[in-house]
C-alpha cells in the first residue's frame, strides 16, 4: 500500500499545494518565494526520505508568516493522510543532531495526539531576511495538522543559520524513523488504546 497524499489549501492569504511520499528516497521540488524556508524544507526532505513536491504562493509582500504556517498546515494535513490509521509504524524517535558549534535535539511522537514543545532561542531576530520567530509558527502547524508530539530543544548554538538547519535536520531524522514500518509489527496499531488517531 503506497503511503502517498497530496494536498491543496487556498485561502485569501495563500495559495499551496503539497504532495508527498512517505516512503521515498528524499527528492524535493520546493518553491514558496521564500528563499531560506526553501532550503530548510529541502533538508526536511532529503534528511526524512520523505519525497515533497511544495508549491506556494503568499502575500509576501505583507511578510513570509502566513506563507510559513500555512505550508506546515497542508505539510502536516499530508503526513497525517500518507499515514492513515497509523498501523505498523515505529512511532517514537528522537535524536542528538549536530553541525559546527550546534547541538539540537528532536524527539518524536506520531500519536494523533498534538502537542509542540519548542526550546529555540536564536541569537538574531533574522536569517538573512527571513524573521526568526517563523519557524516556530511552521513546525507548530505541521505538528498540530499531523497529530504529532514534537519536542525540539537546542541544547546549544552561536549561529542562526547552524541552529535553524539543526531543528528542521533533527525533526527530518526522527520522523524518518518514527514513520517507517516496523516489520515485527506489520498492520498492528502501535498502542495498547488500539488508535492513534487522537
């Protein structure tokens, strides 16, 4: 059974459409105009295996943040879709990501059960152009529209550009294993409630 889904969401502010692929190879065809959220949501896919074709077009000329939660809004409606009743899934994962000066951890819960705890300071208000405060606005949405428990906590980091590419390389990395099959559990519910879906 292919664990694919494609989603669109348009709205006054947006307009976006998501396709993925759970069980790909990591390619990636992402355009939002927003050049720096490119880049992180291209090491989200290439760092997940998760294959991600994300067009958006926003009000940019208002600022990147309605571009940036709505992208996880339908990124986060597809994982949700691709993983249907959740069966079979690993569902837990975390990991200790480091790059340069950088240590960033990333621990997953792919429950149904929404929840973002997100212990990220970053030294400047920007990244390039790019407002700083924005990439909590979008994993909040992909977790809340994937019914995902996700902490990302940055244990340490001088770099805005090292601690922004850490978080979206640790989330890649533990929903990578947190969504694969676990071949000693083929169609069963990883849960003794019997549902993962909230």
């Amino acid at each position: 059974m292919k664990r694919t889904a494609k989603i669109s969401r348009k709205t006054n502010e947006t307009d976006i459409s998501v396709e993925i692929n759970l069980d790909g190879t990591g390619k990636y065809d992402v355009k939002t105009g927003i050049g720096f959220f490119d880049h992180m949501l291209e090491q989200l896919s290439r760092h997940s295996l998760i294959d991600m074709n994300i067009q958006a077009a926003g009000d940019l000329h208002i600022d990147a943040h309605h571009t940036s939660e709505d992208v996880g809004i339908a990124l986060g409606q597809a994982i949700s879709k691709a993983l249907g009743d959740r069966a079979g899934i690993n569902r837990y994962a975390s990991i200790d990501l480091a790059m340069d000066e950088t240590l960033t951890k990333a621990a997953i819960d792919v429950s149904g059960r929404p929840y973002l705890v997100w212990q990220v300071k970053f030294p400047r208000d920007k990244v390039g152009d790019y407002d700083t405060e924005l990439f909590r606005e979008f994993f909040h949405a992909l977790a809340h529209n994937g019914g995902i428990t996700l902490h990302v906590i940055n244990q340490y980091g001088e770099n805005n550009h090292h601690i922004a590419e850490t978080c979206f390389k640790a989330v890649a990395r533990a929903l990578r294993k947190a969504v694969e099959t676990d071949p000693r559990q083929a169609g069963v519910i990883p849960s003794t409630k019997g549902t993962l879906n909230g």
